[in-house]
C-alpha cells in the first residue's frame, strides 16, 4: 500500500491541475456555444479546486476506508472539482447533455439532487466524470466531479456553508443547531418554489 | 452649448474609466478591510462600467433636457456606475459606512431602495458620490454612481433584467406584461423575507 | 460564392472563439507540464485573437484572391491566432513537441523563423494547425496559428510593431524608412546572439 | 521590543494587501492617463507581492539589526512592492513623474539603478515612497517600494534572477560563477545600448 501523500507528488498536482483547467475551459466553451444558440448568458460564474490531502484522509476515514493512495484513487471522485451556476433549472440539463457530447469526457455517474434533494435542503445537479488528458506525452482518464447550479441554488448553498461552518464548533444536534437546520431546510423550500416560477415566468414571456 | 458627443473625447474616456478603476479598488481595499474584521468575505462580486453616449441621450430626454453636454455633466450622476454584491442586508450599510470615511471621496446622496423599494420590487442601496482622482496632473472631483445589493437582491435583478429585457418589445403596458410584473414583484417580496430571515439566523449562530 | 461577411455569423464568432479557449488552454496545461517538469517556468504570457473581416479581405486581396467566404476558409490560416512568449530558445521546440503530443490537434505546416528569419528580422515559430472541438453536438476540426516566441523575439516585435504601425503614415520605401528598416534588423542580430549566450550561460550552470 | 511575528498579524496582512491594491491601482490609472496622452500603451504588465516574514528577517540580519517588528518598520522599506514594466527608458521617468502629483503619494527617495547600476548590470529605477490609505476608519501613511523598468531591463532581470537562484548552491565566489556573472554584466551593457537605440528609433519615426 502506498502512503496517501503520493496525492501531493509533484506530478500528480501537476496531473490534477492540467484537469482543473481542462473542465474549467469546458464551462467556457459550452457558455460560448449555449449563449449564442439562446441569446442570453448561460452561465454565471464558475470555480474549481484541487481536494488537499487532508479533506480527502477525513473522507476516506469517514468511508470506513483505509486511508492510502489507492484507496484515495479507487474511492474519491472528487479530487478535482468544478462548479458552474446557471439562472434557470431546465439550463443545468442543458449544460451537462452538451458536454455529454464531448468525446475526450464520460459521464460516469449523475447524482441529481434537484430531483431528490439532500435532506439539508441541498439541491444541485452532480456527475461524476472521466476526463482525457495528454500528460508527459500520453493519454490518460481522470476521475473528476462537476456541480451544477442554479444563481438561487447557489445563494442557500453559499449562506448554507457560512452558517454551518462558520463556528465549527456549532454542534447541529444541539436543539438550537436542529432549529437552525430546519429554518434553513425551508428556505430551500421557498428559493425552490422561485426557481420554478422563474422558469415560467421565462416561458411567457418568450411566448407573448 | 457644447455638443454631447463631447463625452466621448479621449480625455473623458480616460477621466471616467480612471473613476472606475479608482472605486472598484476602494471595494478590493473596503473587502480586504471588513473580511479582516469579521472572519468571512463581505463582497461576492463587484462589477463596473461607463455608461454609453446613447443611454445618456435617452436619460437626458426622458427627463425632459436638452441633451447637451453641460446639461449630461450636471443631471446625469451615473456616468460612471460600480456595484458590489454583498451576503447579508446589514453588510450594505457596514460598506457604506467604511466607504464614507474616506478623504478622497463624498457621499453626496443616498437612495435607499431596500427601505423603501421601487414599485416594480427592485431592491439595492444607491449612492451618488463624488470622487477625488488625480489626472494630467491635477485634482479633480467626478460624480459617480455606487450600488449596493444583497446576493438575493442580486438574484432577482438580474433575472428581472434578463425577462424585461430579453424580448425589446415585451409591452409591459399589456394584460400580459403586467401579470409578469406582478409575479416579480411578489417574487421580490419573497426575496426580501428571505434576506432577512438570513441575518437572523447568522444571529442566532453567533450567539450559540 | 459566399459573401466574406458569413465569417461574422453568430455561429463563426461562437465557433472561432471556442477554437481561441482550447488553444490557450492547452499553453495553460503544457506550462503546468513542462514547469512541473523543469522546475522553472516555461510559459512567460500568452495571447490570442480572432482576425476581423477587414484584415481578412485585406489579406485575401495582397494574395490575389477573391475575398469571399470559401476563399477565405481556404487561404487565410490565422483566422484564430494564438501567442505563447517563453525564456530560453529551445523552450520553443519543446513547447511545439508537446503540442504534437496532443490527439486533438494536427500540426499541418511548422514556419520555422528562428533558423530563417524574415527579412525584417522577425524571429519567431509559427505553426499552422487544425484542432478538434466539439461544436452543436457535433465534433469538427478548425484551422488556427500557433507563434511562439522568446522574451528577447517579443521584445523585438514588440517594439517593431510599435514603430512601424505608430505612424500609419510612415513610407518605409522612402530613405528615412529604410533607415529606420536597417536599425531595427542590426537589433534583432543582436538580440539573437543574445538569446543563443542566455542558453549557454543556462547550460554551465546547470553543470556546475 | 516586540516579536517580528507581529508583522503576521491579521491587521498587518490586511494592510499590507490594501497598500498593493492602491499602489497596482495607481500603476492602472496612470497607464490610462498617459496612454490616453501618447496614443500607445506606457505599462506592459505590472506586479506586486508582500514579502514574507523570512525575508524579512533574512534582511535585517544582513543589515546588523535586530529582527524584532519596531527595526522591520524603521528598516524595511519594501515590505509591500510594486514592479511595473514600460517600453522605453524615458517612459520611466514619465512614470515617476506623474506619480509624483498624486497626493495620497509622497516619494522618500530615488535610487536610479538606471544611471547608476548596480555591480551586476542591473538597471532599473526604485522609488522608497509612503503612501495613504484608509484603514479601519483613519488614515495612515505606509511605506512602499516601487521598481519601474523597460522591457529590456525586465528581461535582464527575469533571466539573471533565474540563473542566478536556480541552483542556491551556485557558488557565485567560485571561478565558474564568477565568470557567468561577468557574462550577464556584459549582456546587461548590450541590453542598456538596445534601450537607448530603441528611443531613438522612436523620435526618428515621430519626426519624419
């Protein structure tokens, strides 16, 4: 078994950063094509990030896994991860059947948690993907995890984030953390229900 | 009278977009200043841009001036407009208030949308400020405009923006048009409970 | 025959704009690459364009062809060009090595200015290429410059342009140009030996 | 006495980072300005870094000073630093000029590597200056330093600092090092004479 700190090899930050700017530039490329066939903006914003060793240890740990590189490998398909947030629901399908047609990617796995949101309240649309890269002169595939947003998605995810972490000590099964969660699983609710409207707000507009 | 394309000389373009430059840094230094102070980031995102010679035009007509170049430097205060997106509603006023101690720069007035929004919904923190820059060698004050917006405020601008606009000739006038006024203006009315719902939750962590 | 303009359709500026990301991504992975490999930089900064129609059909007409659509599809292969400026002279080829590596773009043509420099005294490699991009679903290969550079070429450049172009005016068939003409070719000599001794002075100390 | 760790403080941090804003943000302003007056770009790029609390100490050694916080503030001159890079050896001078008319500046002092270079061959022009911000409410001056240098002086620097640091063993006292210093003194003389053809070249070009 080989050590997890094989994760921060100079060739494998240099690996992990070359698939970073790979999908970060996919964002780029389909908000270019999607924009122009719609005549709006598709996409918002987009970031990305590289997992440090310890995220991905805590993780493994929390798998029931053994904390080693090729545990690392086989088990964590988020090392590499991007987002992209969109203005409306329906757009986050279309970003991610656009990249389905790109030939150097294979969506292995899509996590829709719009359609089945996360008990906190969490919506998003997440694929699990491979990823073609050249490296030192050689093909390779990548694991890697994209999210997909929604501007009102992202708005209760960042607040969400805030919020529970900001003291890291909030124990969440305390009463008033169990209160908290449930305010915050509300206004999921409620930027749900907007989400929606917006989208039909769209529609009649485009069909006046 | 001076004509307005005056507006356009070189000299002007380089005056205004030094403007620009000269308030998106105070937001950098005001994001940089608070982020220190509260152990989270203040600003999400800012923007900037100068205003074209033919939305000047417009403005100047509609309020019923000889469009002019006199008459654009002393009615239009928005030539130069900047705007930053911030978390929560009470950090809009904690910039505002930073902003204002600053020598090199005056509020002159403040339209305060989020007390006392427009009819359609719109929500934000206006200011007309005037802003001391150094150019060709001399001071010189140039009035200028600053927005403040809470993310969801954000959120429903930009989609009350993309849905107003994206058809030029939506007739907002019509039995149509004024239902999907109606929609963004409870929209709106959501938004804001949300918002402030927010802070009071990032209360109620703080004290736990 | 097509008209030139065609090459301004929506869908061309969609389709050459996504050809300039991929370009300057893949000089964002192969810095990542080389750098991780040599630990130094390799990539100093890069740039790229998308010609507009009037250079276009001002190059076409200097060929000798009819400046439409097909023509231009056919004759001019920097329609997308894309810049990497790098330190030392055989960091050029290791960079055009790399890119061959790549299975998403073809190298058609290597315009090797560094052994046969133009008459001017331009130093450069330039390289015609085809790369892949999926489009509307659909896979297809566009034409596009590579140049790369040295510090000392682009200094060179640089200046030259900066020169030459200052003064749209400036008749360099008149003796005052030719002058001028003769200096700027002395400096691009000098600049070469001295690009070749920072290669060797490179060399010694790596052997120290 | 108190601790050089001091420097690491959250205010310091903050500060520090508000002074490379407004400095980078001053470098913007005046490329506007002064190319908006000479119809050409005056600034190629510009950057800027903190240094950091071992290279502090790593100074005050060498200047015999205790390495406490109060001789860092008294000593240390270029804790914050700004690098811009120009065309043309006058472009400089122009540079500094007009800085010198901005009133939240004041220039302490000039070393002119320019006239008077360093042993090595460096050229460049340095400026010790403090400048005024506002921070936490007040206004306070900090001390900076600023380097402005041409293109060619940039290139010099890159690739000596390259060379040089490359290998920290490189025993510059040991025969082979000092050999390779005397070559990059030589480089940096043909370098000065490129420099000063360059604007002439310019001039000429400006009077035909």
């Amino acid at each position: 078994m080989q050590p997890l700190e094989k994760i921060n090899s100079k060739k494998n930050k240099a690996r992990y950063e070359i698939v970073l700017h790979t999908l970060l530039n996919k964002f780029e490329i389909i908000n270019t094509e999607l924009s122009m066939e719609e005549n709006r903006i598709f996409i918002h914003n987009t970031s990305g990030r590289i997992k440090n060793m310890d995220s991905i240890q805590t993780k493994l740990v929390k798998k029931g896994c053994e904390p080693g590189y090729e545990m690392a490998m086989e088990r964590i398909n988020d090392i590499v991860g991007v987002r992209a947030v969109c203005y409306y629901m329906d757009d986050l399908y279309r970003v991610a059947d656009t990249l389905s047609r790109h030939t150097d990617m294979e969506i292995l796995r899509i996590k829709n948690y719009m359609e089945h949101p996360k008990k906190s309240g969490y919506r998003s649309l997440h694929m699990i993907v491979k990823v073609m890269i050249t490296f030192s002169g050689k093909q390779e595939w990548v694991k890697a995890e994209i999210q997909l947003r929604t501007f009102a998605m992202d708005y209760w995810a960042v607040l969400d984030h805030q919020l529970r972490y900001k003291k890291g000590s909030l124990d969440i099964n305390a009463k008033d953390g169990m209160e908290i969660e449930k305010e915050l699983l509300d206004y999921a609710g409620a930027l749900e229900t907007i989400d929606k409207k917006m989208m039909k707000i769209r529609d009649k507009i485009e069909k006046i």
